[in-house]
C-alpha cells in the first residue's frame, strides 16, 4: 500500500476523523489551475485528491464530468501531460493523489511505462473502473511492481462473492459507489449504505470510501458517519464550471471544500 494513503487513513483514524476525498477533472480549465486547485483544496481541508484522466467516451460518468472532460481535451491535457503536474506538485505538497482514468488512456502508453512513470511522478493509487479486478492482470503486475495501489468500485448490486473479491484486490481504500448509475445522481438511501458498508468491513481490512451522489455538506457528514473517506466529484467539478471565468474561482472551489471538511467534523 501507498506510504501516502496508508500514513493518511491512519493518521485520521487517530484523529477520529473521515477522509475528504476531492475529485477534480485534470486539465478543467486548465492544468495550471488544476495545480493551484489541488494546492488551494488541501488547505481547505481536502485529505485525498483524485485527479481525473479526461477519456472521450467516460462511461461511469454523469454530464457534469463528461463536460469537464471535454474541457480539459480542449484545452491540451494529456496523460503524460498530467503526469507532468503531478511531478510539479510533489514539489509544493505531499497530499496522496490517486488517478482515475480508463484503461484505454493506460493500454495506448503501455501498461509497464505507465506504471513507472506515474510511482516516479509522486502518483499514490489508480481507480480504472472499466477494469473489474479479475479482468486487471495485464496492470496487476506492473503496478505491483511500480508500488501502485490499484483501487476497485464496489456497487450496491454486488454479490458476496464480488464484494470478497473487491475486498482481497483493493489496496489504498475500496471505492464504494453509493448507488447505480453514473456520477452526479443523487444520494440513495443511507440505510443501504451503511447496510453495505458493514458487509464490506467484514471481509476487508482496507479503508471503505463512498462516492457518486454526495454533493452537500450535510451528503458529506451523513455519508462520513458510515465510511473511512467520503468522495466528492460532480458537486466540485459543477463549481468549477460556473466560476471558470471568474478570477475568484480557486477560493470559490476551496470555499466549498471548507464546508465539506467543518461538516464532517460537526456532523
């Protein structure tokens, strides 16, 4: 497991406190930006950041990210690109980023030199979700090799035998995704959450984060009652995009994360 990940849970669950987890699309509206953001969101309280690899066809998400996506292609972001800035950042902070991106993206640089490229640049874990674990051999390896924790999502409608072999597979946290269907939906019932949540502890020693479809302060407590890390994304990337031209945009972002991370800690 990442030090990153690892020493951050750990430190928090001393702390008695829940993981924010940050998602921005990379490259939305710029990569510039995206480093300012990933900077300004961790002290605003954000304990995770994942960045998100613009793909043309992201089939786990919503219009709002799909948007981002095509912002940050527009605008010339590319993997290696990204990889670039998070080289860049791991010179201002040591907060654990992990990647989400496709498997095409990883498949079209090739699994070995992506893998070492991204441990050197200061990258923490990957989330590829159109790669379930038992279809990611050709990436287990070279990822293993490089110390790259691969993340896998679990959903509501996974089996027992799914969810145990989530568990054993997911190293840095396993993603619970809080509902089915893509990313900016609404919250589903927290009883099932937690319902699922307990079935997960059982058969994983690793964190439980949730995602998909927290997108408020109170989304945040309630959820971060339930798990180890609480993901946000659509509700981000969405501030991100009104405030775009605005020259606030970097605190008006941050500004929200603040509320995220006071209402975890009061909710």
């Amino acid at each position: 497991m990442s030090g990153r990940l690892e020493s951050t849970f750990e430190t928090l669950r001393k702390k008695k406190q829940k993981a924010l987890i940050a998602y921005l699309m990379a490259g939305d509206p710029g990569l510039a930006e995206t480093e300012q953001l990933v900077v300004a969101l961790e002290e605003a309280g954000a304990d995770i950041i994942e960045l998100g690899v613009p793909f043309s066809d992201p089939i786990a998400d919503g219009p709002v990210i799909q948007q981002a996506a095509e912002r940050a292609l527009r605008s010339g972001t590319s993997l290696r690109k990204i990889l670039d800035s998070v080289k860049s950042l791991r010179q201002r902070t040591e907060i654990p980023i992990v990647l989400m991106l496709y498997y095409n993206s990883i498949h079209a640089m090739g699994c070995e030199e992506f893998c070492k490229t991204a441990s050197t640049a200061g990258v923490d874990g990957l989330i590829v979700p159109d790669m379930p674990p038992d279809e990611a051999g050709p990436l287990k390896k070279p990822a293993d090799a490089a110390g790259l924790p691969l993340i896998f999502l679990l959903a509501p409608t996974s089996t027992t035998d799914r969810r145990k072999l989530v568990a054993k597979e997911s190293h840095g946290f396993v993603y619970y995704v809080s509902l089915t269907g893509i990313t900016g939906s609404k919250l589903s019932n927290v009883g099932d959450i937690q319902e699922n949540v307990k079935k997960l502890r059982k058969v994983s020693g690793s964190p439980v984060a949730v995602g998909f479809g927290v997108a408020t302060p109170e989304d945040a407590a309630r959820v971060s009652k339930i798990a180890d890390g609480v993901i946000v994304g659509s509700a981000i990337v969405k501030r991100i995009a009104s405030h775009q031209r605005d020259p606030a945009m970097i605190s008006h972002v941050a500004e929200f994360v603040r509320s995220l991370k006071l209402a975890m800690a009061v909710g």
